[in-house]
C-alpha cells in the first residue's frame, strides 16, 4: 500500500487522478509491480533454471501479456483464443503450454500448427485425437500427461484441483497404463508430467506432498521426463498480515527432488505474477444506513469482479484519501447488481467516508477482469497501465452501443 500525503498512490499517479481522468470502475496495473514479481520468481527458483509460462487465463491483456514476455517468460494458455493472445504479445511457440481438460480438436490442431512446445493432455481420448492429427501430418508430436497425484492442496475447495474428486488430470493408474501403452507410439511422445494441485497455496506442504506422489510415481515407471511441469498455486497475501508461501523451502524441495529426476521444470505461475499488481477503483454511489450496518453501494460490482461472490475471496478496500475519522460501525461494501451474493467486504468499522469518494479494490491483477461479464447489462470497465508517472488505457471501456 502506498500513500503519498494521505493519498492513495499507483507508482507515481494517485487513484483519484485515475478515476478524474478515466472514470469509474477502472482496472490498473503497476508496470513495475509486475516486473518486482517476475524477478522475484525468477529469483526465489534461480538455482533450478525452470521454464517459466505465465498462465494466461490469470489475465489475457495483450500488454501485459507483451510486459510478460518482455521479461522472457513464456505462457501456459487454456483456450485458441489465449495461445492466440499469445503468439499476437510475441511469445515464442517453443515457449507455450497448453492446459486443460477439454481442448477441441479444432483448437489440437492450431496448437499443433504452431509447433507449441507442449501439450498437456488430460484423458486418453485426448491422446487419441492428437495421434489422428499427428498421423494425417506424419509427424511426431511431445506432449506432457497430467498427473492427478490427489494431495489437498490446502487452499479454497473452489480452486483445489489435485484430488481424485476433481476433473484434472489422470490417477496414477490410468497415467501409467498410458505412459505404457503410448511408449513405442510413432506419432506421440510422452516428454513431460505435469501437474497442477490448485491456486492461492500459502504452504509448501501441499507441494511437498505433490512432489513425493511425483516422485514415487516416476521411480515405479521408470520412464525418464524430460520436462516435469509443477503447475502454479503460489499464493499471494490478500489480507494484512497473512501467512507467506515460504519460497525458499519449496525451491529447496524441487531440489532435492531434481536429484532423484534429472529433468527440467516447468512453472506455470498466474496469480503470483500479476494478482499484486492490478487495482480497482471504484466510486462510492450511495452510503445506506442501517442500524446494524453500512451499505457501501459502489460503482463496481460483482460482474467487474467476481472473486468475491464466486469463492468467497477477500479483498482490501481501501479509501483513496486517508482521515483520521473512526465510524466505529459494520460497513459492508456492495455493488449494485441484483443479487444478494454481490458483495465484496464486511469490515468491523472504516474511515469516515462519504458519496462520490474513490475506493480502491486491491489485490486484482489476476482472475479479475478476466472474469467479468456484461451481467446486469453493464459495460465492462477499463483497463489503465501505469508506469511511473505515465498512464496508458490498455483496455477501452465497452459503451453501451456496443452491448446493446
Ligand atoms: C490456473 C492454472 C494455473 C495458474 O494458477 P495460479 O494459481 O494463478 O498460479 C497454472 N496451471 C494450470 C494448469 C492452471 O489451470
């Protein structure tokens, strides 16, 4: 958090200039944010040399995409539309994984097109479908298999996705038939494991306990990965005071792992290199009395931002301008939309606060604007970069001519 003479400052701009120029709600991004969390990754991991790819469904923006890749890292996308955004932000094919457990054979045969280093396939029918187009184009063609090694990754239920109840991945059974079976296969090569336990981790526990599913599997498969791809998840902290993902412990794990599997590792970070570095700002529309609390009605609402109300995330809103006025009452900050789950934040008491003050979301860099909707019929805010003491739209706001 950074103030500046009580107020609220992005680097060198402050929120309220922000919300003068370019109105309400608003996305921003830190360009320096961004960079600070792409060197301190690269940093906290220095030792092994991974292969890191930016997980673009965290956030699609072209420019940050560009920012990403600026940095060298390469991307982990889900859908054509992000390995587009991709290719279009200059990362290099060599560099691209793709995810997910429902590629189209459409969107199979793009990737393989553009000559992707990775696909990491989620069923058998999956590998069979990439073995068609690989015959049809007499190629041979890498692909990663991704592990469900059912270890709780300790985070929200919502975003866990290493357990054997959850869609991802194969169970230890069904990955080693297929290792098995796709072996000697002329079109498929099975180059690399990956994995994917879950988003917002906040200790190396779960990883550990990944790793060593990891590692118990390779050892009785006795198949030599040239790639291990351990996903993202690391966490970020969304409140004052919480605990940290302990990055040297894990960096240390992965070490002792690589001893054992000489391969190189892949990251797939999303949250960890963006989620910091974005902020909403908002204006307050109404402040609604009531004797148990104050309803923040806000300018934003649930279709800008649904971490919220889609799994009960929490995020820090904090007032543009500080004072040193106490209401010591419940204030619970809403958006204007039509459902009762429309809800950001309870806080026991705030600063005084009135109509048409700038309030700042924080912490929404990553699965922010990615996730908004026209919900309600409204437009989907604007999306400034800030670098220094510039400003840049990197996002025009929609106009209501354009959604309806
Ligand atoms: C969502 C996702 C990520 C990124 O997760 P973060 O928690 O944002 O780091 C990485 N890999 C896969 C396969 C994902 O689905």
């Amino acid at each position: 958090m950074k103030y500046k003479k009580r107020q609220f400052y992005i680097e060198n701009v402050s929120a309220e200039r922000i919300a003068r120029k370019f109105g309400t709600p608003t996305y921003v991004y830190s360009y320096d944010k961004i960079k600070n969390n792409i060197y301190n990754f690269k940093k906290n991991f220095k030792s092994i040399n991974p292969l890191i790819c930016f997980s673009v469904k965290s956030n699609s923006n072209l420019n940050i995409l560009s920012i990403v890749n600026k940095f060298g890292l390469g991307a982990d996308v889900v859908s054509k539309g992000e390995l587009i955004s991709a290719l279009k932000a200059k990362i290099k094919p060599e560099k691209i994984v793709f995810s997910g457990v429902g590629k189209t054979i459409d969107e199979l045969k793009f990737a393989i097109n553009k000559k992707i280093l990775l696909i990491n396939v989620e069923s058998e029918n999956e590998i069979i479908e990439i073995e068609k187009i690989a015959k049809k184009n007499k190629k041979k063609i890498n692909i990663g298999v991704r592990l469900n090694p059912n270890t709780d990754a300790k985070t929200l239920k919502k975003i866990s996705t290493g357990k054997k109840e959850n869609k991802f991945g194969l169970t230890e059974k069904k990955f080693l038939e297929l290792l098995y079976k796709y072996k000697k296969s002329k079109f498929i090569n099975i180059i690399c494991l990956s994995v994917h336990i879950g988003s917002q981790i906040m200790s190396h526990i779960p990883y550990k306990n990944m790793l060593n599913v990891v590692n118990r599997i390779i050892q009785k498969s006795k198949f030599k990965f040239k790639y291990i791809d351990l996903g993202g998840g690391m966490g970020i902290q969304y409140e004052n005071n919480s605990n940290k993902l302990n990055y040297a412990k894990y960096n240390k794990l992965i070490k002792s792992f690589l001893k054992k599997n000489n391969s190189k590792i892949i990251f797939e970070p999303g949250r960890s290199i963006v989620g910091n570095a974005g902020y909403l700002i908002s204006k307050i529309i109404y402040i609604k009395k009531t004797n148990s609390k104050n309803f923040v009605i806000l300018d934003s609402a649930m279709n800008d931002l649904i971490r919220p109300a889609l799994y009960g995330a929490k995020h820090r809103i904090v007032p543009s301008k500080l004072n040193k006025a106490k209401i010591l009452k419940k204030h619970e900050f809403v958006g204007p939309i039509c459902e009762t789950t429309d809800k950001f934040l309870n806080v026991a008491n705030y600063q005084k606060i009135n109509q048409k003050d700038i309030i700042v979301i924080c912490d929404v860099g990553a699965y922010g604007m990615v996730l908004s909707s026209n919900y309600n019929l409204r437009p989907k805010p604007a999306e400034i970069l800030v670098n220094n003491i510039s400003t840049k739209i990197i996002t025009k706001r929609q106009k209501l001519i354009n959604i309806i």
